[in-house]
C-alpha cells in the first residue's frame, strides 16, 4: 500500500486495523492537481493552509473543519473511530453472541439462535464492522450524497472482511478455481436514479487492493457486476420484520447467465447485512445455477445487541452502561422454533 509522500515505498504493517487506517490516510490526504508531489513538506502545508482558507469545508461526519487538501470531506479522527467488529460472533451468519444462548454446532462453531434453527443458503457472512456511528455516516456518503472517494476507504474495510474468508478456510484460498465476485444489483430505476451502484464501487476497490498486495486469491478472483440481476424493485426494508423481508426478497432476483457461476464459489458482496433476507435470496438464486458455495462479504452488519452490550476488556460481553441484565436477556431471546 502506498502512502502519500512515500514516493513508491511499501509501507508494512502488523494488523489489519494498521492497513485499514493507511489506506484511509492515503484517500483523506489525497493530493489535487494544484498541489503537485513536488512541493517541499513546508510548501505542501502553505498549500493545505491556502486551499482551506479560500475553499473551507466542514467534515461530513462530525462537522470539524478540514484543514488539509482532501477529496473525501471526512477528517482523521472520524476515520480513525472505525473500528472492525468485537467479540464472539456467529459463525455463519456474524451475529454478536452472547455465551447464554449461543448453540454449538456439530463441528464445533458457535451459533445465534436462528442459524441453529433455518439451514442459510450461504456458507458463511463476514462484516467489517458495526453498522453504527462513522461507519454507516460514511457508507451513507457514498450511497446517498455520492461522494465516490469513499468506496475506496470502504473497499479496504470490505478487503479485510474477505480475508476473515479465508481464515474460516483455514488459511487456504477460495477452491481451485475462478471466484466469481458479484456485488448485489440494483434494481435499473434505482440505478438510474443514483448512477452508480455503490455495492459494486466498493467490490472494485476491495478486489483491486487485494490484487495489489498479492492476498485473498489474487488472479483467481474475478468481478462480474452484470451476472446478477434485480428484476424488480423492491419496497424499502426499514421496519419490515425478517419474515416481511424476505417475503419482499422473494424472487427478487434471477441470473443472466447461469455458466458463469456453475461449478464456480461466488463472492457476494454488499455494503450492509442487516437481517439477511438480500443475501439469502441471493445465495439461493445462486446455488439453484449451480454455484457450488456462496460466501457473502459486507462492509458492515447490524448487530442486533450492539447497543445493548460493551465488549469486555477480555473479549467477554457485559450490559452496557444504563442497561439491565433483564433488558439485555429480553432482547436476547432465542428465535421461537
């Protein structure tokens, strides 16, 4: 990963929050034209401290002023704040875990309550974080004020959670052969009306950094952003129940050639995991070609006790301050079978 100023040195670091971070420094101190990588360190910040002079903007998130040349209108500290999830997690599905009602697998892995009990259409759903706070300020940047520089932020967070893939695999990479990476349509009004299709901006960017640096497949990883198909438009999920919402799923989606994925893994990709009623439809669309495993990879994911546990010191999870045991048990409680 190149940072900025480093000419083309490869900077190496020892944690995957380090290279998350990096690679946020790297789009928040992007040069413009009119600051040319020539300029002295001094002459640089005379720059930085002109452009915010005659130009002054606000961070999108916390409304601090940026004071550095930026084409993402977000500051450090924000971007530093974005922290990768905590604590025990299904192993399926990536729901946080509370040891009360957590059910082992037959092979050994933890389960939430509704993995143990509904057999999911996909081997396994990663997130980078908690769709909470900067994170989701920042994917609604993207999404809906199109601020497109932070799909390459976003791509790193989606490049570590493919990686957490890997690991499930036991260190190996995906099969033998190609991995179809298909980000998760939009409906073509949608499109239309936005102009991009966020969840594929991010997938590019993801794969391209993972290419870069040699990991997570590498040429064996291969986009195909037109193989999945939303064939109709879709009512808005908030405040749908899980079963609402993967009624409105249902038959949402189809393949536009099927060869592309029979006999292949695919990769799915989408900015947030919320019940997962998209990736499920989708999985299922998939596996019904032919896909041989559907792994599915988001930038965040609603963890549905977030705000009602802290992660302990240890890892372990605990109430959070202002809530009750009772309260957090109550929210906890296991899908009816």
């Amino acid at each position: 990963m190149i940072l900025p100023g480093a000419g083309r040195k490869e900077a190496v670091f020892s944690s995957s929050e380090d290279r998350i971070r990096a690679s946020q420094a790297s789009v928040a101190g992007a040069w413009l034209s009119i600051a040319p990588r020539s300029l002295s360190s001094w002459a640089g910040r005379a720059a930085e401290s002109l452009f915010a002079v005659l130009f002054p903007a606000d961070c999108r998130i916390c409304a601090a002023p940026l004071t550095g040349i930026s084409r993402l209108p977000v500051c450090a500290a924000c971007l530093n704040q974005i922290l990768p999830v905590q604590g025990h997690l299904c192993s399926v599905c990536g729901e946080r875990l509370l040891s009360l009602h957590a059910v082992p697998a037959s092979d050994g892995p933890m389960l939430c309550p509704f993995c143990s009990r509904v057999e999911q259409h996909f081997a396994k759903a990663v997130a980078y974080g908690s769709y909470e706070g900067g994170l989701r300020e920042l994917i609604h940047l993207l999404k809906y004020a199109g601020v497109r520089p932070a799909a390459n932020v976003l791509g790193s967070m989606l490049a570590e959670a493919i990686l957490l893939v890997l690991i499930t695999k036991g260190g190996a990479e995906f099969g033998s052969g190609t991995v179809v990476v298909i980000p998760v349509p939009l409906h073509g009004s949608r499109l239309r009306e936005r102009g991009f299709n966020h969840a594929e901006l991010i997938a590019r960017a993801a794969v391209k950094e993972l290419k870069a640096e040699g990991r997570g497949g590498r040429e064996q990883m291969v986009l195909s952003e037109d193989v999945l198909e939303r064939r109709r438009p879709t009512q808005s999920q908030t405040g749908l129940t899980i079963q609402q919402r993967r009624e409105n799923m249902r038959g949402a989606f189809a393949l536009r050639r099927a060869q592309e994925v029979n006999g292949r893994e695919v990769l799915l990709v989408d900015d947030v995991y919320t019940t997962g009623a998209t990736a499920s439809e989708c999985a299922r669309v998939l596996r019904r070609a032919g896909a041989t495993k559907v792994w599915v990879a988001t930038v965040a994911r609603t963890l549905k006790l977030a705000s009602q546990y802290d992660v302990g010191q240890h890892g372990e999870m605990k109430p959070a301050v202002g809530v009750t045991f009772a309260e957090t048990t109550k929210m906890a409680k296991p899908v009816a079978s």
